[in-house]
C-alpha cells in the first residue's frame, strides 16, 4: 500500500513544464479529426489541475462538443496519471492560430 501512495504522489508532482507538453501533445493528437470537421480546440492556460482550452471553428456550434471535451479530459487524465478538469472558455480564438 504505501508504494500505490508514493506513486501517487510522485504522479501529482509534475513540472508545468511537463504538464503543458504533455497537454500540448493530447491535442495535436486529436487535432487531425477535429480539423477533419473543421474545426479545432487551442490551450488557453493551466492553472494547477484546471486546463482552460477554447473550442474554435464547427466545433463551437457541434452538439458533441461536450462528448468531445469530455474523451480529451479522460486522455488528458491518463497521461497526467490525476485528475484534470477541462474548462472550455467561450470566445473566438486569437487571430493568427
């Protein structure tokens, strides 16, 4: 048992730096098939476990956009190896991305 909680620990303790990459990763994994549907989902910041992202283009508008946030947080939580939670920010996305 106290090795499940040192891994535990160990897996909360990620460098920001690694925590962005790795977050930066999952979505240009999913990035193919939301841009095959015109449309896209950019990083807008972490703070701590909460991953603010904003859904752009046919994505804004999509009645699966929830399914969609939902399988990128239940990926983002597996290579995070804790909990996250995405919080999609409304808006357009920044001119130039």
């Amino acid at each position: 048992m106290a090795l499940k909680a040192e891994r535990t620990n160990q897996s909360s303790t990620i460098e920001p730096a690694d925590r962005e990459r790795i977050v930066s990763a999952v979505l240009d994994e999913i990035r193919p098939s939301l841009r095959r549907d015109r449309g896209d989902c950019e990083l807008v910041e972490i703070d701590g476990n909460k991953i603010m992202v904003r859904l752009t283009g046919a994505c804004m508008l999509c009645k699966l956009a929830g399914t969609t946030l939902a399988a990128i947080q239940a990926r983002l939580v597996e290579r995070l190896g804790e909990f996250v939670r995405l919080i999609p920010l409304p808006g357009a996305a920044k001119v130039g991305h």
